[in-house]
C-alpha cells in the first residue's frame, strides 16, 4: 500500500514538472483561449489581441500575433518589460495622481518603456485582399504628451548628456505605428498577424536595453518606494528628483 502511494506521488510529481517546465503546446493553446488570447481569425482580432497583451505588459503572449522576426524580439525582451513596466507604471501614475507630472517627466518615462502601453486602434483595419490588411494603433494624445521634440530634440535639457539615449527609445514599439499607411496584417493559415518590419539598428538598441535595464529597474524601484512619502511640494522638485534617479541609473 506504501510502495503504491509512493508510486502514484511521484507520478503526480513528475506530471506536475512535465507541466511547468516542458508545458506541451496543446495545453498552451488552451490555456491562451481561456484567457481570450485563441489565434485571431481576422485582422480586428489581431490588433485587439496584441494590443491587449502588450497593456498587461505580456510580450510572450503579444508574439503570438506578430510574424516570427519581431515575435523573436519581443520574447527575447519579455522578462525586462514585465520588470520594467510596473515600476514605471507607479511612478507614471503617482505623478499624475498627486498633480505631479510635467511634459518633461512623462517624455522621459514614456521613452524609457521598452513597449509603452498607452496605444489603441485608430481605426478599423483595411483588408487588402485574402491575405492582407493595414492596422492602424493610435499613441493616447490624453496621456501622453507630445513632448519629445522638445525633450530629445537639438537644445534639449542639458541633463541629457548624463543620459545614455540607447536606453530612451521605446525600443519594442515598431515605428509602423507611426505610420499613415498602417502596420501589415497577413494571413498565415488560418491565423492573422501583424507584420511589423525592424527598423535599422532596432535589434542592437534592444540588446543594450537588455544588457542594461536591471541598473534603471533598481534604481527606479527605490525611487518608486521612496516618492510615496508625499515630501514633493511643486511639480518641479518631484521632477529634478526623477532625473538625478533617472542618471544614477546609467
């Protein structure tokens, strides 16, 4: 009867481990539909899909709707964005809470995130054929501030020469989304999936957010605990204390 019990335990183990280590694409696919993330069957459901992954700060997930040179990036940059976001996540909405924020303290933030998820569809996509369709996401205006001209521009902030601009890039976000003509949609198989291209260099800017995001993760974490003591009182001090944090992370 032991040797029984003892037998049945260590299959219940070695089933467990099969699940959490070598979890089998069937139970993977399950699992996504239950969570709404099944194969999007037409090009709405794909931007739906991605883009609400991309808001639950998900990048494994969000490959799934995403061809297989970009879906290789956004793997590679899962666990720095799930670590990422919610520290700049808090201290975005700390700021804006306590009537704390400045164009120059949202720019900052928002580049630093490896996928900013303040983004929505613009508008319907537009099928090309059976096999294609233009996307249109749209960067939420009500949120964030277009202040990068005057941020990152020529005759920026001085303190930007103690900044390591790689590190400023929004470096997962594709540059498509920018543009009027949309982002590609295909068709493979049955699934539809956003087609984003690389940009130049977008592969080298990610590996240097990767080799260097735990120092900024660290800092900006002690930042995000030690700014809830409600000692700010103008918009300017809450901002100069977000920049020397911001350099001492370089």
């Amino acid at each position: 009867m032991r040797v029984s019990s003892l037998v049945i335990f260590a299959a219940l183990v070695l089933t467990a481990l099969y699940f959490i280590f070598l979890t089998p694409d069937w139970a993977k696919d399950l699992y996504l539909k239950a969570t709404g993330y099944g194969p999007a069957a037409t090009p709405t459901e794909a931007v739906d899909k991605f883009l609400k992954a991309v808001k639950a700060r998900d990048m494994n997930t969000a490959a799934r709707f995403v061809t297989a040179d970009y879906a290789a990036q956004l793997k590679r940059a899962a666990t720095a964005t799930k670590e990422m976001g919610p520290v700049l996540d808090g201290i975005f909405e700390y700021m804006t809470n306590k009537g704390l924020a400045t164009n120059k303290s949202v720019t900052y933030l928002h580049f630093l995130d490896p996928f900013p998820t303040n983004l929505s569809m613009a508008a319907a996509p537009k099928e090309i054929d059976a096999a294609k369709a233009r996307g249109f996401i749209a960067v939420d205006a009500k949120i964030w501030p277009d202040a990068a001209g005057a941020a990152f521009g020529p005759g920026g902030p001085a303190e930007l020469g103690q900044f390591d601009p790689r590190m400023f890039n929004r470096v997962l976000m594709p540059l498509a989304i920018h543009d009027p003509r949309g982002i590609e949609i295909v068709k493979e198989g049955e699934e539809w999936k956003l087609n984003p291209a690389l940009a130049p260099g977008q592969v080298q800017f990610i590996d240097h957010y990767l080799n260097n995001y735990k120092a900024y993760h660290t800092r900006l974490s002690t930042f995000r605990r030690d700014m809830t003591n409600d000692r700010y009182d103008s918009k300017q001090k809450f901002e100069s204390e977000l920049v020397t944090a911001i350099q001492e992370s370089k």
